[in-house]
C-alpha cells in the first residue's frame, strides 16, 4: 500500500499541468501565437503536454480573419484549432466583437446602422460556423466596458447602438448552439465599479433571454496591481448565482519596475498565480485558468510597456519559473 502511495505522490509530483488539472475537472490553457507554434518545436511540446485548452492571441480577431469585406484568412486559426484537435485539447474562440485590431474598411467606412449590423451578423456566422464543434467556448464580446463601468463607445455601439451585445450573442447562439458564450474583460476582476457594471450588464442581458453562459477575467495583473482573492471569489459567485460560469482568462503578472530583487520579484509572481488558481478551484463554477501565452519568450507585454519584462510560467528558454511550481501546487491541495 505504502508503495502505492509513493507511486500516486511520485506521479502527482510530476504530472503535466494538464493531468492535475483533468483530477480536479478544470481546464488549464494557454493563449496560442502562429509564428513560434508553426517554428518552434519547443514551445509545441510544452504546449501539448501542459495544457488541454488553448485560445488564439490574434487569429481570429476581425483584422486578422477578415482582413477585407470579401476575404477571410483562416490559416492561423486553423492551424491553431487543428493542433488543438490533434492534442486533444478545448479551443477557446477570441474573439468575435472588440474595439482593437479592426480591419480599415471597418473602422473607415460609412455604414447605416442595419448595414454594419449585416457585416456584423455574417462576419459571426461566418466564423463560428466554420469552427462549429470545435470550439468550445467564445468570447463573444470582448472589453465593452469602460473601467468606469459604462458602455464603451465603439464603431459597434456608435453604429448599431448598445444592443450590438444582444445582437452579437444571438448570432453566435445561432451560427454554434453548442458553443458557450462569454463575455470578457479586464480591470473587473474583483468588486469595484467596473465589475459591477458588468455583473449589471450581463444580468439585463440573462433577463431578457440573451443566450450568454459565463464571464471571463482576464486578470493581467502586475506585482503591485492585483486584484484581493476575495473579491474575484466574492465576483465569481454574484456572477455564478445568475446562471453564469466564470473563467480567469488571460492572466500574466508584470514584475517590471517592482522593487526587490528578480528571485523575489518571481516568488511574489508565484504567489499571485498560485492565489488566483486557488480561487478558481474553490469557485464552483470557475470552469478554466488560462494564462496569456505560457513563455516569456512570447509575450505581448514588452511589445506594450516597451520595457523587458518576466510575465508568464516558463522563462525565455523555457524553463518552469516559480509561477509554474506555484499552480502544481495549488492543484495538489486538497
Ligand atoms: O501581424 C502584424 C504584422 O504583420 C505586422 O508587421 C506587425 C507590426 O505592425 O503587427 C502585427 O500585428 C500585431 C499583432 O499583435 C500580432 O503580433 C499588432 O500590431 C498588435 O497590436 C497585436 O497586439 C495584440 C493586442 O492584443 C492587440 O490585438 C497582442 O499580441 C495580444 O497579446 C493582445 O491581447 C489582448 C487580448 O486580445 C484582449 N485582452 C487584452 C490583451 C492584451 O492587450
């Protein structure tokens, strides 16, 4: 018995991520990049092994998969969405609708309202329709708050006005019914009045029978800006008890112009991933953790702060950092 024991605490002391994860029936992810999954040979182990979730950085962004009225470029995202397959792994679509990443004839052109609101429609049927079964989850809106917790205005809610929410939600429903469809944001993680801005938002939405399932988290969070655990958990649950499940979707932690030295700075990193993994596997229904990329080697942030920076669960040579350490062990509590 006792060598048993030893065996299971030998294999728990080893296991990927995405085994741990499966033993507490949660999905762990990672945001996905084309270039270093197409050229690196590493980063597609890691991938493959750690996680059973991924979700394109770019790729099925409206610039990127809809670069003209008439054209669409899936070639990334089908690369991501078939590696996925072949690891046996969820996909995460993001995402639909966003004010960021618009293609020229979008953000240039001179549509009424019910001519915005066609492209809008068929650019969803569109996308969702060619990944239907695929992909899993869709962040369907994405960031259309403003930190003050009011409807931002945007080339979608100036044009079409602020049902473009509902709109969009129905589309995808309709183009994917199997799909669940979440709505995501930053900087509303914990309770302030940003989150309660969406906690209303995504209320009036449910109430009036808009096909909506859960609320991402994005939690791009920094050493000396992070949200309390209490208040995401507090956060989840108001948002759970409508119906809704939540999921931590893009985290990283700056450890830029933090004091202390590097060691210290990654230990308190660790910290801040370990605590926000832990509430996760407390929230009932926190369905997924996924962190914005798995390698400081590829990360949007020093392309954002034009300042180096260590955000992510592997260094640049892909080696597990503390932060990797730190959710192994948040999944080997009881
Ligand atoms: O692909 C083009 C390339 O052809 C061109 O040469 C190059 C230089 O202009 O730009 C490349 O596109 C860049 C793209 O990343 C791919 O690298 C865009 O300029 C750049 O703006 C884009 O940044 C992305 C950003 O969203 C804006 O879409 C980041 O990689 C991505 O990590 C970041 O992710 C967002 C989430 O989608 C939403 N939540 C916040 C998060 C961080 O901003």
């Amino acid at each position: 018995m006792a060598e048993m024991i030893g065996a299971e605490s030998h294999l728990a002391a080893h296991a990927p991520l995405r085994d741990l994860a499966r033993g507490r029936n949660k999905l762990i992810g990672a945001a996905v990049a084309v270039s270093p999954l197409a050229d690196e040979e590493r980063y597609r182990e890691i991938l493959a092994r750690e996680f059973n979730l991924v979700t394109p950085e770019n790729a099925m962004k409206f610039g990127p998969i809809h670069p003209g009225p008439e054209e669409y470029d899936f070639s990334g995202a089908d690369a991501i969405v078939s590696f996925a397959k072949t690891h046996g792994m969820m996909v995460r679509g993001h995402t639909l609708v966003w004010h960021n990443q618009l293609p020229d004839w979008i953000t240039n052109g001179t549509y009424s309202r019910d001519q915005l609101a066609a492209i809008l429609r068929e650019h969803i049927h569109t996308v969702v329709g060619r990944y239907r079964g695929n992909v899993r989850f869709w962040d369907v809106v994405n960031e259309g708050l403003t930190d003050d917790g009011r409807l931002r205005e945007t080339v979608w809610s100036r044009v079409i006005g602020p049902e473009y929410l509902a709109l969009a939600f129905q589309w995808a429903h309709e183009a994917d019914p199997s799909a669940l469809l979440f709505y995501n944001d930053y900087n509303g993680e914990g309770l302030n009045v940003k989150s309660d801005g969406i906690y209303q938002m995504v209320r009036s939405l449910r109430d009036d029978g808009v096909p909506i399932h859960g609320v991402g988290l994005q939690m791009h969070v920094g050493l000396r800006n992070h949200p309390r655990p209490c208040d995401v958990l507090a956060n989840q649950e108001r948002l759970t008890a409508l119906g809704l499940e939540t999921q931590i979707t893009e985290m990283d932690v700056q450890i830029q112009k933090a004091p202390g030295s590097i060691a210290e700075r990654l230990k308190e990193q660790a910290r801040i991933y370990h605590d926000t993994l832990a509430l996760c596997l407390a929230a009932p229904r926190c369905t997924a953790f996924v962190t914005w990329g798995f390698t400081d080697r590829h990360s949007w942030i020093p392309h954002f702060t034009h300042h180096r920076d260590q955000p992510l669960l592997f260094d640049d040579a892909y080696q597990p950092k503390p932060a990797y350490e730190a959710l192994r062990a948040a999944f080997l509590e009881e």
